[in-house]
C-alpha cells in the first residue's frame, strides 16, 4: 500500500516537472518571409538537385541510411508548426568539417563532421543543428532580406507570379543559390543552437554535445585556418554559455541522456575507410 502511494507521488512529481521545463525552455519563432513553406520545400528541392550533382556523394547506402535513422529520430522532436517537410540526407565525401541543410528539408553531411564527432550525440548536435534552421525557415528569411534590402535576387515577380521559386533559382542558378540560402546571420546561428538543444534534449540525446563539438572544433583549430563549418555558420558571441544556459532551462542533463551507439561506431568505420575525393574531382 505504502509503495503504490510513493509510485502515484512520483509520477504526480514527473509529470509536474515536465510541463514545468517545457514552460522554461526558450521560445523561438521563424521571422517574417515572403515565402510560404511550400515554396521552402520547392526552392530547397531545386538547390538540392544541384547539389547532388556537383558534391562528391559518399556513395554508401549504409551510411546515407544512418543519416536518414538518426535524422528522423530528431526531426521527430523538431517543431516544425505542423509543416510536413520531405527529409532527405546525404553524405558528402569531403573531409572538410561542415555540414549544411537547405530550405524544404535536404541535409548535406560532410564525411569530416562524421570523422570528427567523438560519440552519436555530437553527430546529432551539428544535425539538430542544421535541423533547426530549416524549421525556423533561416534560408528563405535570409532571401527575403536580401529582396528587401538590396533587391538582388528579383524574387518578388518571379515568386508570386507563378513561378514558385524559379526566379531565385535562375538568376543565381539552384546550388548557388545556397550562397544566399544559407548565409547566417549570428542571431540566426544562435536560434539555431537553442532550438538544436532543445531537440537533442527531446530526442534523449546529451544536450551537452553540440557545445562539446563547438569546443572541439575550436581546440583544433587554434593557430590554423577555422573549420569550414564556422567559415559557413558565424559564431555568436557567448555561444557555449547560451546552450548551457537552454540545458539549465529545461531541467538539466537526464542521468539516462544517449552520448553513444553501436550503429554510430560502425559508420564511422565505414566513413574513414572510403576513398578520399580530391578537390576539384568530379562526383
């Protein structure tokens, strides 16, 4: 009798808890846009074809399949406004360490990122990453900054004149395009590191591992040229102390928080034994 009562006490104090961090957890929004998450979905499809074509592809089904598990299993816990994208990932074979997703849903993942994540959650981290700014819409906020400030891209006949994302895609050409799709501004890669922790949190990932792969890139980068992935994602100031800032908010790191997997230590196996694609070669 006792144990039941100390059992019905203990899920009345869970369930008190979890609404609570949920209450705490920063609240993000996407910015205004000229385009609608349809017309994300139809720019990002075209920009992705290109890229497909002019990025070297790993070429091992066993790994593009990981991506895609591990992908759903944050895109699951990424809050999308009831947005339903059709996500696709790809594993680059370029050893620089980056990794980039664009509007609609299509993730690149560089074979460096893969090579240089210590454990599955650090892996998770940069995607959760990428993740979020699909789901906060950055590319095509950042495009209709552009139009609106500069008028460089024409966006506006082209878009709402029938042609759904073909002006911006034929005057800058689709993978190109990905220059003004995915240049961040620092307030936008900071969103991006809250709302990434907040989905590796959801997830049951440690939240802790993408500002322990931030630390990591930025150990082995002193004295040397930085990191692709921070040459393509500017740093926001106080980044690290904002994601353990988001940690506190929802509670803290879980005792039974994932950091590693089987399945991720077969893939990078596999990862570091494909052939190296030199710059320039074609796919």
């Amino acid at each position: 009798m006792r144990r039941g009562v100390v059992g019905i006490f203990l899920l009345a104090a869970l369930a008190a808890v979890v609404p609570q961090a949920r209450a705490q957890r920063t609240q993000l929004k996407p910015g205004w846009n000229m385009f609608s998450p349809e017309q994300d979905i139809e720019v990002g499809k075209r920009a992705a074809s290109d890229a497909e074509r002019q990025l070297p592809p790993c070429n091992s089904p066993r790994v593009d399949e990981y991506l895609t598990q591990l992908g759903n299993r944050l895109t699951a816990k990424l809050p999308t406004g009831g947005v339903r994208y059709p996500w696709a990932f790809h594993c680059v074979n370029d050893k620089a360490i980056n990794a980039f997703a664009l509007p609609g849903g299509y993730v690149f993942v560089n074979r460096g990122a893969i090579e240089t994540a210590d454990n599955e959650a650090q892996l998770a981290g940069v995607i959760a990453h990428e993740l979020s700014h699909v789901a906060l819409r950055h590319g095509t906020n950042q495009a209709t900054k552009a139009q609106m400030t500069e008028g460089i891209l024409g966006i506006a006949g082209g878009i709402f004149g029938g042609s759904t994302g073909g002006a911006l895609l034929t005057q800058l050409g689709s993978f190109a395009a990905g220059g003004v799709l995915l240049r961040y501004s620092r307030a936008a890669e900071s969103q991006a590191d809250v709302m990434g922790t907040q989905v590796l949190f959801d997830s049951g990932y440690d939240p802790r591992a993408l500002s322990q792969f931030f630390e990591k890139l930025e150990a082995e980068s002193k004295g040397k040229n930085p990191p692709e992935f921070f040459s393509d994602h500017p740093s926001p100031e106080h980044r690290l102390e904002r994601v353990d800032d988001e940690i506190a908010k929802l509670g803290g790191v879980p005792s039974n928080a994932r950091r590693d997997s089987p399945e991720f230590e077969a893939i990078k196996r596999e990862v570091l034994a494909l052939p190296i694609v030199k710059k320039g070669a074609a796919p």
